[in-house]
C-alpha cells in the first residue's frame, strides 16, 4: 500500500524528499531564473538548495524529538510534495531562508515542555523570527507565536516574556552598528517592504487554482480532526500541537496580506500543513480511504506538471 512505504522512517524515504525538492527547485529555476549560468551563479543556486532541504530536515527533527507524528516520514514526504504541487514556492531565495530560521523558532519554542533552559529557548525564538523578518518583512508575524506559546505553557514569570524583547533588540543593534560600517547609514540592513496586498490575480491559473484547491481543502479537514485530537493528548505535549496549529494560522495570514504575490509566501503554510495532514492520515482506520486520500496527494502535483509540459509544448 502506498501509506505503508512511509510507514516507518527509513534512509530511502530522504533519498526521496531530496528528488523531489531538488525536481522542484529546478522547475522553478528553469522557470524563471534568466541569468547567465556562472560560478558564482551556481553556488548561490545550490546554497539556497541546501538551505532549502535542511529546511525539511528540521522539520523531521521537530516532529520526531518532541512526538507531533508516530514517528513515520509522512511529514516531510507531504512537505516535499507541496513543493511538487506549487514549486513557485521556492522563487525567492529570501523567502526559503526566513523560512529555515522560521522553522528553527520553532524548534525552539516546541522544546518549551521540556521545562529546561527556557530562557535561552525564548531569546534564540526571538532572535531566529527577526532575523527571518530582516529576510521577509512579514515574518515579523512570527512573533506573536512566543506570547501564544507562553499562554499555552500557563507562564506566569515575568523575564520570561521580557527575554524575546531582548532577543529582537539584540538584532537590531547589531543591525544598525554594521549598516553604520558597511552602508554609513543606519538603516540600510532593515526590510522596508511593509506594504500589503489583497491582489490574488498571480493564482489566476489552472495550476494553481487546482493546487490551492487541494492544498486547502485538505488542510481545513485535517484541522477539524487536529482540533478534536487535543483531548487524546497528555497535558506536556498539548502545547506543542496548539504552537503548530497558531503556526498555521499565521502563515496563513501572512499568505492573505503579503505584496507581489509569487507564490513563495506559500512555503510558509507547508510545514504546519504537513505535520498536521500527516496526524490526521496515521489516524484514519479505513485503510482504503487512507490510501486515496494520500494517493490523490502524491499523484495531483505529477498530473499538474505532465498537463503544464504538454501545454507548452
């Protein structure tokens, strides 16, 4: 069965997120990208490559270390095939790296339960989700998760919602003493793109109308079951599911009011969908049902691309 091969985590199952993410980074390049292909050219494409995949690896050591999935590859075979669905997402070279630190955030702030080094925990949150938005500005949305995450964790210490301003104004310190340096000014280092857009003309096309459609519809019917799952949770690992879950509202917001949409700002959604699509497939017991929904998932984004290829030829 299809569901069965991702079962377990398995070295092969690396082997293929890495097809799969290097397929679509190329799409995409070859989509867009119209520079003259150089060695300096080459190494930025495959440092953002890297970044791209180490991206998907530290999505598999969240959900692993801290119990969000049964210990199965689901989540990065999904994440991968999201990028096979709408591999715009990965046009903007910023947008994968706010993502990476994004996702280091929250490591972090999911490794709250363990009730150990929280303070550091809580500076290297801030300091991770402001160097994204130095990235994207609209990452700065990030933040409000390391007040949700508090709340979620009951605390009522009060350095400990202190130590992430500390952590945002660490970075603009050392933001404005090298744009002194490097730019004599003080704010060259700083993202200034604050604009909003509520503009979706760029999803105006078969492609992505299918792949959102899906994306969506299936993600809205694996929260209602995420939601219901909480009750089955013990109380330590409930914060982390409700982090994941204001993670995804987030980005989703982020995906709403973002300028130029490209469809990078898409990448955002992909891993919080991921973990909690992947919840909602170990818990399906019709086996048949199962294997539909995770086939339609995995055969959608090869129908996409075989349609796009013939329609250009």
């Amino acid at each position: 069965m299809i569901t069965s091969i991702f079962s377990k985590s398995k070295p092969i199952n690396f082997l293929i997120v890495f097809v799969l993410t290097a397929l679509s980074f190329l799409i995409v390049k070859f989509k867009y990208v119209q520079e003259p292909v150089a060695s300096l050219f080459i190494l930025k494409q495959v440092s953002t490559f890297m970044v791209a995949y180490l991206s998907i690896l530290l999505l598999n050591f969240i959900t692993t270390k801290n119990d969000l999935t049964q210990k199965s590859n689901l989540e990065i075979i999904l994440f991968s095939l999201f990028l096979l669905l709408i591999p715009d997402a990965l046009v903007s070279a910023k947008v994968i790296w706010a993502n990476f630190f994004i996702l280091f955030a929250l490591r972090r702030l999911i490794s709250l339960r363990t009730k150990k080094n929280t303070k550091s925990k809580l500076f290297d949150a801030a300091l991770c989700i402001t160097i994204a938005w130095l990235f994207y500005f609209w990452a700065i949305l990030f933040l409000v998760l390391i007040p949700l995450v508090l709340l979620f964790h009951s605390s009522n210490d009060v350095k400990h919602w202190l130590i992430p301003i500390v952590g945002v104004v660490t970075v603009f310190i050392l933001c404005i003493s090298t744009s002194i340096v490097v730019n004599n000014s003080y704010l060259g280092f700083f993202n200034s793109n604050y604009q909003t857009s509520f503009s979706f003309i760029k999803y105006n096309s078969l492609p992505f109308l299918v792949a959102l459609t899906l994306l969506f519809s299936f993600g809205f019917w694996s929260v209602f079951y995420y939601l219901k799952s909480f009750r089955t949770k013990i109380r330590t690992i409930r914060p982390a599911y409700k982090t994941i879950l204001a993670m995804l509202i987030l980005a989703f917001i982020l995906f709403v009011i973002a300028p130029n949409k490209n469809g990078s700002e898409i990448l955002f959604l992909f891993a919080p969908l991921a973990i909690i699509i992947a919840n909602y497939i170990e818990t399906i017991s019709d086996k048949w049902f199962k294997q539909v929904f995770f086939g339609v998932l995995l055969v959608t984004p090869i129908i996409l691309l075989v349609l796009q290829f013939f329609t250009k030829s």
